[in-house]
C-alpha cells in the first residue's frame, strides 16, 4: 500500500511503500537525519531503501509515523525544502538493517546518531552516502559487521571513539577503510582488532595513521594471542601526500619494539607485509 504523509518532525512531506500508522511505537532514539544545508537545491528528497541483509520485517518511524518494512521492495521517501528543515528517523527495537547503496538506493542522509541498529559493510559511511563525515559522537557498537568493509569511512573526519571494539575478525576485505581521514583522526585503537585468517588489508585502508600510532598497532597485533594468520598487507600505510598506496617509512631506532613485532607477525603469523613498510636504520 502507498501512503503519502505530512512529518511531525520540523516540517517536511514522506511517503512509503510499507504498511503505515499513526503513533510512536517501541522504537528507538533517531537513527538517521536528513537536513536542508545552504548548499542544498529544493525541494531536497531523501530515501531510504534497504538490502537482503536487513532482518525482516522492522519499522521505520518518521515523525509519529510508522512503516513496516516487510521486504526490500519497500522504502522510505520524503523531501526537504527549505534551509535548516530536518527530519529525523527511528527504527523500532532490535531492527537489524543495512541500507542500499546502489544506484536509486538510500540518499540524503545527513548525519547518523547511532550505529546498533546497522549492519556495516562495504562503503556503509562513505562520503557518497553520508553528508556530515563526523562519526566521533557515536557510540555504539554496529549490529552486525559483513565480511567487506572496503571504503567504510572514506573520507570521514572523525571516526567511533570505541572503534578499537568493533568485532572485525570475520573481514576478509579492508581496502580502503579510512582512505582520506585525516591523521588527526586516527590512532593506534585499531591495535585492540583481531584479524581473521586470510584477512587482505587492501591500499590506503589505514592511510594517514601516524609513524606512533602504526608501531603502537603492530605491537598490539603480535601480542594478541588471537591473532589472524597469513593476513595480506598491499601497502595500507600510504599517508598524504605521498597517496595511498605508497609504502611507509619507519624508523627501526625509533620504534624497535615495533619492528621486533613486526618480524614477530611474519615468523609466527605469516603475515605478509610484501613493501607496506620500509625500516630504516
């Protein structure tokens, strides 16, 4: 059934393809908002469309109304227009979701509040789906972590505090994870990560993370009794403006207990680093 409605939510028109009622629900805090930015054209439409991986059904709440979302075929849409108008969306408790990031799939989202709702993968937060690229204020932990997360936080410019948590040892796929954040954003909390075994840490997936911060990971990582084997390291150190991609130079006279784990992860590990890091003298 098609419902068209008028937000209680600081203005705004939606509309859905799930079932609709009036009324709150068991739901959560918001989970996305979608924002009238000065540099927006209007009316500004937002989406959300969700993939396979979603556990349905679930609801989505805009303002005071609800849609059940029994399937993939059913969405949420709804316009902005003018600066500063927002809208904000909940998902009922316990929803397990991710969205489509395909050609007509979810758009529009300016800013995520919280991620417990959210099943992560490939280009979840990228700069392509999400206009505010600072997650530094969320909190919790995603619902569920697919086994890509290539591109994940491309470009963003404040990563999770407790990213250091995040479960990734079922990641095959790292490329690109934190291409283009900046170092002042990153630091040494990917040490607390277990890789799994085979993992491939593709270019540019911890570009940028400081010379301290990257010798503080590989001790990390060889002292973690669980450590992933024959994980495959394609230069993911490169940091601007030398480009992703480049190998990292580090000094073995300033950070030896790093390269003494470094030589660590190879012999006992088997992790190959191939030219990700060039020690010097």
């Amino acid at each position: 059934m098609f419902i068209a409605i008028a937000d209680s939510v600081n203005g705004g028109s939606g509309q859905g393809t799930g079932t609709g009622s009036g009324g709150g629900g068991n739901r959560t805090a918001p989970v996305f908002q979608f924002l009238g930015r000065p540099l927006d054209r209007f009316p500004k439409f937002y989406q959300l469309v969700f993939t396979s991986e979603s556990e349905f059904p679930f609801s989505v709440f805009i303002g005071e109304t609800e849609y059940v979302i029994n399937s993939t075929a059913d969405t949420v849409s709804g316009q902005l227009t003018q600066v500063g108008e927002t809208v904000e969306a909940s998902l009922s408790f316990g929803a397990r979701v991710e969205l489509s990031l395909g050609k007509g799939g979810s758009s529009g989202i300016n800013k995520i509040f919280r991620f417990d709702n959210l099943i992560v993968g490939e280009l979840a937060f990228s700069s392509f789906h999400v206009e505010d690229r600072d997650f530094s204020g969320v909190t919790t932990l995603p619902a569920r972590i697919l086994d890509d997360l290539s591109f994940c936080f491309s470009s963003a410019t404040g990563l999770p505090s407790n990213i250091g948590l995040w479960d990734v040892s079922n990641v095959v796929d790292f490329l690109g994870m934190f291409n283009g954040v900046p170092e002042s954003a990153m630091s040494d909390a990917f040490g607390q990560w277990t890789f799994g075994d085979s993992a491939i840490i593709g270019s540019q997936a911890f570009a940028n993370i400081s010379d301290a911060d990257l010798a503080s990971c590989l001790v990390q990582w060889a002292a973690n009794a669980n450590q992933g084997s024959s994980v495959d390291l394609n230069r993911p150190f490169g940091s601007d403006p030398r480009g992703g991609g480049a190998p990292r130079d580090l000094s073995e006279t300033t950070y030896p207990a790093a390269k003494a784990d470094y030589d660590n992860l190879i012999a006992n590990n088997s992790w190959d680093f191939a030219t990700s890091i060039n020690w010097l003298p």
